[in-house]
C-alpha cells in the first residue's frame, strides 16, 4: 500500500528524486475526530535518503539541499515531512509529497550572489553636509570664547 501512492518528485532543471528513495509510514493522528482518529492511521510520515538524494541530484545541489534543511533531519539524517491536515491518508500523502517537493525546490535554488554597490557622489556629499552641520551645532552649545 504505501509504495503505490507514492511518484518521483520533480525539483525543476531535469531533476528528479525517484519514489524508491522515500520511505512513507502511517501513524493515528492526535486531535478531535472521534472514533476515526482512534482506529485510522492517517497521520503521514514521509522521509528522504540524502544518499539517494546525492545520487538523484548531485553532491553540490544535495549539499545545499541538506543544508539548508538542517532543521528537518532526523536522528538518522533523513529530511523529514509530517502530514495530519485531513482525515484521508490518501490526501495526506499528496500534501506530504506536494510539500517534501517545495522544501527541495526551495532549498535547492543557488542564492543570487550580492552585488557590490557603492553610495553616489550626491549621496556622500549629502552624509558630510549633515555631518558638518550637527558638528557646528554641537560646537555652539560649548559656549567657548
């Protein structure tokens, strides 16, 4: 049941996670429902193998990818999704999937890198000014002869 549910993520730019590297568990899910949410498991748990990530992706991007996700790990280092919006596992699992998707996308992304930029002739003949302005007054209030 939990390897038919599941399909290859897509990151953008060609690359693919395949659905062999995520390992999906069920659990109950905590809160108000009932019976239902005593007796369903429709809590979804969906992990992902950085070794098949690196393989998947690339040492560079999967590196960014774990980085950036640091907080998602588990005690294993395997990035980690819950899912326990609705009361259909089937549902969940798309949610899971949908979500464990946009983390990678996300994460995956170079960072644009920063442009130097330097303040204008204007603008630093204005900070001066009001520099020399505020020295002037402070120079009057000393009251010297």
């Amino acid at each position: 049941m939990s390897r038919a549910v599941l399909r290859d993520l897509d990151l953008g730019e060609g690359r693919r996670v395949p659905a062999t590297a995520l390992e999906l568990r069920f659990a109950r899910s905590g809160g108000p429902g009932g019976q239902h949410v005593n007796k369903t498991e429709t809590k979804v748990d969906l992990r992902l193998e950085l070794a098949a990530l690196r393989l998947a992706v690339g040492e560079v991007v999967a590196a960014r990818i774990e980085r950036r996700l640091q907080s998602r790990l588990d005690g294993e280092g395997r990035i980690q999704v819950v899912c326990t919006e609705t009361r259909s596992r089937q549902r969940n699992v798309e949610l899971a999937l949908a979500r464990m998707e946009e983390l990678l996308r996300a994460a995956a992304v170079r960072p644009k890198p920063r442009k130097k930029t330097k303040p204008t002739r204007a603008s630093q003949e204005r900070r001066l000014d009001a520099k020399r302005r505020r020295a002037d007054v402070k120079r009057g209030r000393r009251g010297e002869d």
